[in-house]
C-alpha cells in the first residue's frame, strides 16, 4: 500500500481557500446549520446548531493564542505528518485552550530544506456546538493570565504555575484584540 504524500501546505491553504485565523493558523469554516437552539454556555442566547471548521497549523503559523468558547468544540486531526498538542487550562471561568505544533518538529523542520518546513501542518477538523459566534469567543489577555497565575501562586501552586508561565507565556496576546 502506497504511503500518502504530504501536501505543500501552500497548496493545501489554497485548494481549500482557507484565510488566516486570528488566533493563529488557517481556517475555513465548511457548514454552518441553519436551524438554532438555546445555548446554555451563553445564557439561553440563539446559536446555530452547530458549526464545523477546518484549521491548519504550518510551519510559518504553528501556534494558536491561548483562548476560550463558551461551546464545546473537539477536534479531530485530518491529515498531518507531525502531531501537535492541545494545553487546557481550567480556570474559574472555563477552560482555556491552545493548539500548537511540536516544537522538536518545528525545530527539524526550521533545520532542514524549504520542502521540509512546507510539508509540516496539521489540519483538523472542529465541530462546535452550540455553533460557534465570535460573542462567545474570547482570549487570554496578559492581564488575566498574570491574574490567572496569581491567584494560583496564593494557593500554594507556585512550582507548577512557573512551569505553566514559562509554556504558556509566548502564546498569551498583549491585549483583547478584536476578532
């Protein structure tokens, strides 16, 4: 059985017109239901049923910004030659959440030919429901992580929350930007 060949993530971005994610990466969202619910995640609001997107993650865009939606949202890998790993961090207001490549696959790849950093990405497969609305989506900002890691600190988790600051810190964005 022939292996697959692992697609030119420029090719890939373009034969599924995917557009730049503002937390990072790529996406295209691929269905949106008509049909709407309550969403208990947003106070009865109307949501769509559901919602699916597709998002990569390259080479040149391997991390998303830590952030939350109040939907549930699993994905699923599609196609990838690296794996890459989620971090969740439960807080008291939900759980927040970032994707990112490996960084040993980052690190080869930034080592070897431009084929090699083109060939690295993972493309995955989100279906949130409630649907997702960019009301019920936000970012960690360095304000609420510094109090996040504060507050954590006073309850004697001092030792892991320097792990969790020194992972998590360069994915943090500066400020609430717009979506």
């Amino acid at each position: 059985m022939p292996l697959l060949q692992q697609p030119v993530m420029t090719e890939l971005i373009d034969q599924l017109k995917l557009s730049p994610h503002p937390e990072g990466g790529y996406f295209l969202e691929t269905d949106k239901q008509l049909s709407s619910v309550p969403s208990t995640f947003a106070e009865n609001q109307p949501r769509p049923l559901a919602t699916s997107i597709y998002y990569l993650l390259t080479h040149s865009s391997p991390t998303g910004y830590v952030h939350m939606n109040k939907s549930v949202d699993p994905g699923s890998i599609e196609q990838n030659k690296q794996p890459t790993f989620t971090k969740h961090i439960i807080g008291p207001d939900g759980i927040w959440k970032m994707s990112r490549l490996l960084d040993a696959d980052i690190e080869a790849a930034s080592q070897g030919s431009d084929e090699d950093k083109q060939q690295l990405g993972c493309l995955i497969t989100e279906v949130v429901t409630p649907g997702f609305v960019w009301e019920d989506h936000k970012y960690m900002t360095q304000e609420a992580f510094n109090a996040f890691i504060t507050t954590w600190r006073e309850r004697g988790c001092g030792e892991l929350m320097n792990e969790v600051e020194k992972a998590l810190r360069p994915y943090i964005k500066h400020r609430d930007a717009p979506n």
